[in-house]
C-alpha cells in the first residue's frame, strides 16, 4: 500500500481476528449506543466517521423522538464512545443562506485533498443525493450539485482519477426501492455529473444475498491492486428484507472496471442487535477506516436502531474477493 496514504488514521481503533480463518469480526463492545436510556434519539444508525486531527468526528443519522431522521455532528476520542450535538448540523448555501431539507439521512464521509465532503440523502422532491464540504466540522457549505431525484446511497473516492471527480450511486424510487445497481458518475467541477455508467447490477450468478439490490458502503479504499468497494445486497425473505454486504475491487486507473465481486456476503445479520430492532436484520455499512498497516474497521448500521464496528485487513479483502471471485 502507499505509504502514508491512511497515515491520519494512525492508532485508530481496532481488534485483533479471534482466529486466522477469520475473515471478518466484530468489535466487542457492539453496539455502540445506549440507544435505549438516550435522552433525545430514538435510533443513531447508518452513520459515518472520519479521524480528524487525531481524534474521530462523526456524522450521525439520527431520528429524534419524533421519528424524524438528520444528520448530527459526533465527537470522540477513542471511535467506540461518542458525544453527539443535539441539534442537526446546519448545511448553508454558497450565498451564505441555509439549505434544509424535510429530513436527511445516510452520509458518507470523504477526505479529499484538504477538504471533508459528506455525500447524503435528502428528501426534497424524492430522495436524492446531496454533497456539502467542510474544512472544520463547523461550517458546511452545499455543493450545487446536480443529482437527479430519485437516488441513495451516493460515495465519493477520495482522490480524483484521470483529474476527475467520481461518484457512484444507486438510482432508485421514492420508496423502499425493490430494484437497484451500483451507477458510476464523472464530474470536472462535482457540480456537473456525466458519462454516467452500470458498474454492477444485483444478484451476480444468482447469489441470492444480494438478489434484490445492491448500494455502495463506505468510501472505496485504495490498495496496490485496486479500490475494494465494500457494498450491500438485498435478499427478500418471507417476512423481511435482509441488508449483508460483500465487497468487490475496482481498477485503481479505471475503476468502471470490476476486477473482482465477492459471491459471499463478507457479513450477515447474526447477532441480536443485527437481527432485532426498528428494522431487522440489517448490517449497512456506511465507513471504513483503514490505517497504514492495513488494518480496517468498518462501521456499519445495525436493525435501523444502532451502529456496530466490524474489524478485518485490507490483504484479508483482497484474498477474500479472489478467492471467492464471481466472475
Ligand atoms: C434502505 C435505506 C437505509 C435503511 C435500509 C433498511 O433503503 O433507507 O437507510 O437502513 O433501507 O431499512
């Protein structure tokens, strides 16, 4: 891997694999909210996280007592306790007035050269994508931007390629969506999105884990032989829909190619707080924080009530998605 390439992460929380055959694991104090005895959310989910001058911020989805999902700013030191604001991060226009929205939901959290960028969904006329920047976690100005409604799941890479902005997205309806691929997109100015293209579609040589549809995670992370895209897939069961993710690895110089897709899902829900809750059996990962030994630490959203960290290493991914390639 590129030296220095994750070098803000250094220290950055992390556990060992329980066993070698271990291909992912979960962080022992999962979940990582009292969601139960908190004073103001109802459910903190789906969120992101970055390291921010050696301590880790966060944007939080959370829906207050009155089921209403915003995104909230989060502070912690050590990644696994958090302090959130209690008032939703105010996103202002470039000519300094607010941008709102009825409710916001699903951030990512990009590093871009010396500027945050969170990509989210808001629902304005439809859900659709939304880009806002910040050089402080104070002050987060919108980028005009020009997603079509309707679409989720947008996510940045953190570099341009070939002197490019490059998105991928999940256009879908303005409801629960029973369909859904992985578009990528191109922007010179991330104002103007064009040469839009398939990169991958749902249910790859019938791997019903991800019969119904699939959404980008967390920010591609780039290694020596590829960005790896970790993703959810959608299976429909009798009486719920099932959220696991997987991963796939995308041409470092080119990634509209998919050089490698995982046919196993990487993780399902299994434990409790993944199976029960506002929504069961949902594990939605939304950021990956990688270090420069490797090491990852993916946070994912658990049952639409809570978050959980899944720890694992960039050469355990790469082996995983070759060795179960589905090509
Ligand atoms: C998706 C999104 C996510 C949610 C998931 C499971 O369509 O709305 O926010 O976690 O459904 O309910």
């Amino acid at each position: 891997m590129e030296k220095g390439y994750y070098k803000d992460n250094k220290g950055m929380i992390w556990q060992e694999a329980p066993n070698d055959k271990a291909w992912i694991w979960r962080y022992d104090g999962n979940p990582l909210f009292d969601i139960e005895n908190d004073e103001y959310f109802w459910h903190i989910c789906n969120s992101a996280v970055v390291m921010f001058n050696g301590e880790y911020v966060g944007l939080f989805r959370c829906e207050d007592k009155r089921g209403i999902p915003d995104l909230y700013l989060g502070k912690s030191k050590d990644g696994a306790n958090w302090t959130l604001e209690t008032e939703p991060v105010a996103f202002y226009n470039p000519d300094g007035t607010r941008f709102t929205y009825p409710y916001a939901y699903d951030p990512r959290l990009i590093k871009l050269e010396d500027t945050y960028y969170t990509v989210f969904c808001a629902d304005i006329e439809g859900p659709s994508i939304y880009i806002a920047k910040t050089k402080d976690f104070k002050h987060f100005e919108k980028v005009p931007t020009g997603f079509l409604p309707f679409n989720r799941n947008g996510v940045l890479f953190p570099e341009k390629i070939n002197g490019q902005y490059v998105m991928l997205s999940r256009p879908s309806d303005d409801g629960n969506t029973p369909f859904g691929n992985i578009y990528i997109s191109y922007s010179n100015d991330m104002e103007y999105w064009g040469n839009h293209k398939l990169l991958m579609k749902n249910w790859l040589n019938e791997c019903y884990w991800e019969r119904l549809k699939i959404g980008a995670g967390p920010t591609p992370i780039k290694t020596d032989e590829g960005w790896l895209l970790i993703y959810h897939g959608v299976q429909r069961t009798c009486n719920s829909w099932t959220y696991s993710f997987g991963v796939a690895l995308l041409d470092l110089e080119d990634p509209s190619k998919v050089l490698h897709r995982g046919s196993r899902y990487l993780l399902t829900p299994e434990k409790d707080y993944e199976r029960i809750g506002f929504t069961d059996n949902v594990c939605f990962p939304t950021a990956a924080l990688v270090d420069d030994e490797g090491h990852v630490s993916i946070y994912y959203g658990v049952a639409d009530t809570n978050m959980a960290i899944a720890c694992t290493t960039v050469d355990k991914l790469l082996e995983f998605v070759k060795k179960f390639d589905n090509k």
